[in-house]
C-alpha cells in the first residue's frame, strides 16, 4: 500500500496524521453559494467578494487537499479550515475522512492570508496562504509517501468570487421585511449557523424564509451532483419525501366537498378491486387520512429486494403492503403508514379517471404556478435536480463516505411522497394556503358525516425525509413566518436546521 500524507506544514502531521492516509483542509464538500447582501450590509458584501472572503478550494492528484472557508465582517476575519484523510492504496488517492479546525487570529494584507489552527496538543500551528492572481492562491502543504516528507504548493481557487447580476441569484439574499424593519441579527445568526453546518458537513440544500409572504432570507448551499461538482441552487428540485402527503389531503378534501368522497365509507365503496377484500370492508376513507387504518407501511424487505425501476406508479406499491394483514383494528391506533397514502391516491385516481400525477398538476401545482414541481421518473432526464446522497450503507450500517441513493428510492413517487419541488415553488403553496386560495382539512377534527374542517394555515409543519432525502416547511412562525429548508442529505438535516430557525427567529418549540 502507498500511504500518502498531505499537510499543511511538518508541524500539523502531530493533528492530522493517521495509521493509514493523509488529511487535506477542507469544509465539507465547498460548494456554497452564499455572499450576505442586506440593504444595511452592501458595503460589507462588497468589500468580502473582492478582498479575501469566500470558499478557497485546493485539490492534489484530482481530489480535495485543503479548502479555507473564510468569513470578512468589516475588519474582522474568521473562517475555518477541515483537514481530508486520503489514502492511496496504488488505484489512486481517495478521501478516507475529513476534520476541521477554526481559524486562530486570520489576517490578510492584500497578498498574504496568514492564520493559526491549534493540534491536537493545544499547540498553535501558523500557516500562510499567497495570492497570486484573482480567485487564485498558492499554500504549501507537506506531502509523506512511506515516510518520505516533501512540501508542495497546492494551487487553491475562489469559489466564493464576485458574480455577475445573472448569478446572483445563488446568493444568500436578506432583504428588508415588508411592513417594518428587518432584525438582522436573527437573520446574520441563520447565515452563520447553516455556513457552521456546511463545514462540517451535516448539512447540503436551501434555506429559504419569508415573512408575510415575502422571502427576506435565501441561501443555497452544497452540491446538487458531488459526481459532476454541480452545485445546489435557490432554484435547484429537491425531493420533498412525505411533504406530498398534504397534496393529497388537499385532493382528498376537494373530491370530499364536492361530494365525490364520503370519509366514513369504506375502502371497498372506491376499490372494489383492491387485492386484500377484508380490509377493503373495514376500512374507512377517514381512518386511512388519519393513520389509524392498521395498514402498514410499503418499506420493508420487500421493497428493498426489489430493483426501484419497477416502482413508478401507484399500483405498483401494493404488493409490499395490500395482502398482508392489518397491524391492528381500525380506528382502535394510530400508527404512521405511507401505504395508506398509496391507497388515498388510488382513490384519486378512480375518481378523477386520470392518474394521480397528472391531477396534482391540475388541481395545484399547475394553477399556482408551481412551473418547477412534479414526480420526475428517475431515468429520464430532468433539468436542475438534487441528486440524494445517503451515509447508510446496504447493510444498513452508517458509513463515513457519502453515496447516491438511487438504489434506495422508487422509479417516481406516490401520494405518499417522493415528488420534487424547489424552496419558490413551496413558497407560491405556502402562500395559497394562507390566502384560502387551497385549503388543508382538519380530518381529525371534522366529526362523522359532518363538514370539513379546516386546518389552520398558519400552523402548519410538515417534513418528509428518507435516504439521501429531508425536507420541512412551516408556515405562521413566531406568528409570520414561512420557513422552508430542503436537503439532499439524511434525515435530519433539514429538520434540525428548521428547528434551529425557528429558534432564532423567537419561537419557542
């Protein structure tokens, strides 16, 4: 085996050398796009994106050996710098782990970026990094092969840099709150915190927060394809795991009022096909909405065993779930089921006469605008999707390397979730809901036989996640807010990051 070390000076070996590989700095996959513009912080972004402030990403033999995640706040400099584990086993050099390190005392006097990290024995380790060119710099690391040691300039690039007016769109974007003020600091504090997850890599997608329907937050962060170096967008596709699931309430409790559906009929009334005849006579429209069916759920070995390219309609669900026996008696639990859902939008189906992809188009997405919203067939091409990356491994074990879910999700979603969308397209549903324009009935609460209930706009939270795949949208935060975080990385990171701005943002969970 060629072991290789890459340091960034012989004094780091004592914090980052390990048995077998070598670090490289590097916050974790560095392909943020966040430059702060606030109408009271335009000098400060302008002065960060043409002084030294950005992402510097520096890479050896084509895979990452350092990048410096440097932050300019008037005259005050932070940042961060993670060091990669690579090894090289002679098949060529991979990235085996990673570890970061805050910047101690960073300066910069317009050539020279100096700054200090502390070891792992709490000594103070100074390293320089040149510029030599716009977006570009030069820092020496120490390379060991079977204990040789060597120092090697590594060429670093910007890809924080100054963007052209088309490009700001991928900014972080803080804007004035409409009807009064914005308060910066909570807003400057979500900046940091998703910058601080970035880094340490728990954390890849969009942030988006409006108040009173306005965005005055956007930030994206992140990679939309690790395997191409694509990165994420304000208006990148996500996977909104279970958030489909309010679409198909909505549906449901429009065929309800106009009275297509009667929530205390039973299965069978609708599907008088559905392959499990049993349940089908003992479970009602209602029970299915609510959860309390004693259907379970279509994930399981079966699913697993089964290549996801046969998993692209709704039909196609029913076999890791229909036949098998109910978990309890209807109406007796509650207990999550997403075969349900493959059941409600069934029901759509027959109802409507045309499949359930097509009537979200018509019944939502397409009167609201949502041009970017839809349940995308994995194989064929579709402009500006995250792909989803997953540290579970087959066997079900949490890996240290990042890999593509695609053989973890279905072919194309159900009324159960897996459709696409993007943070704008979420905040035009947002938004419909709060105007009256869509409705979200309140199943629980609606009695037997009586009308429809509505639930409150400005309480709900949903999130769906799964492999490779998290999203969250609340709406009535701290009383105004919509707040909206897509990831294409593992549950939670999309919840813990909306949990986190509601806190900021004066709501007590």
């Amino acid at each position: 085996m060629r072991l290789t070390v890459l340091n960034v000076a012989a004094t780091l070996i004592s914090l980052i050398l390990q048995p077998a590989g070598f670090f490289a700095a590097g916050a974790a996959e560095p392909a943020s796009t966040n430059i702060l513009t606030t109408s009271v912080h335009d000098k400060l972004a302008q002065t960060a994106t043409s002084a030294i402030a950005g992402i510097w990403e520096g890479k050896a033999e084509g895979v990452p050996a350092i990048t410096l995640t440097i932050k300019e706040d008037g005259d005050h400099l932070s940042g961060s710098v993670t060091f990669y584990r690579i090894v090289d086993d002679g098949s060529g050099p991979t990235v085996a782990g990673k570890e970061t390190r805050d910047l101690i005392n960073p300066k910069f006097d317009g050539k020279i970026f100096s700054y200090q990290v502390k070891g792992r024995n709490d000594d103070m380790i100074n390293q320089q990094m040149e510029i030599t060119g716009k977006d570009e710099a030069v820092i020496k690391m120490r390379r060991v092969i079977n204990g040789n040691a060597e120092d090697v300039p590594i060429k670093l690039t910007r890809s924080q840099a100054q963007r052209s007016s088309a490009e700001s769109e991928r900014s972080v974007q803080v804007a004035a709150a409409p009807g009064g003020p914005v308060q910066a600091n909570p807003l400057n504090a979500i900046d940091a915190l998703v910058d601080d997850l970035v880094a340490r890599d728990q954390f890849s997608g969009v942030v988006l927060i409006a108040d009173r329907g306005e965005p005055i937050f956007k930030k994206a962060v992140g990679q939309a394809s690790k395997e191409y170096d694509v990165p994420n967008r304000l208006d990148t596709r996500f996977n909104l795991g279970s958030i489909n699931k309010v679409f198909t309430q909505i549906l449901i409790g429009q065929l309800t009022a106009e009275g297509k559906v009667a929530l205390d009929d039973h299965l069978d009334k609708y599907l008088p096909d559905y392959p499990n005849r049993e349940v089908a006579a003992q479970v009602t429209v209602r029970q299915l909405l609510n959860m309390t069916s004693g259907i379970g759920d279509f994930f399981g070995p079966e699913f697993q065993a089964t290549p996801k390219d046969r998993i692209r309609d709704l039909k196609d669900y029913l076999p890791f779930f229909a036949a098998k026996p109910l978990l309890f008696s209807p109406g007796t639990k509650s207990q999550y089921s997403n075969g349900s859902y493959v059941i409600l939008g069934l029901i759509i189906e027959k109802i409507a006469g045309r499949s359930y992809y097509d009537w979200v188009k018509e019944r939502i997405s397409g009167p609201l605008g949502m041009k970017d919203t839809g349940f995308f067939e994995a194989e064929y091409p579709a402009f500006n999707i995250a792909s989803g990356y997953t540290r579970n491994g087959s066997d079900g074990r949490k890996q240290d390397r990042w890999r593509n879910n695609v053989y973890t999700r279905p072919a194309r979603g159900s009324s159960a979730g897996g459709g696409y969308s993007t943070a704008g397209d979420l905040l035009k549903f947002a938004n419909a809901l709060h105007s009256g324009r869509l409705t979200v009935p309140n199943f629980a609460a609606t009695p037997a036989g009586g009308r429809l209930s509505q639930r409150d706009p400005d309480g709900l939270g949903i999130a769906g996640g799964a492999p490779g795949i998290n999203a969250a949208l609340d709406t009535g935060v701290a009383g105004r807010y919509v707040v909206i975080v897509l990831s294409n990385y593992d549950p939670p990171s999309a919840i813990d990051v909306a949990k986190q701005v509601r806190r900021l943002l004066g709501q007590t969970d």
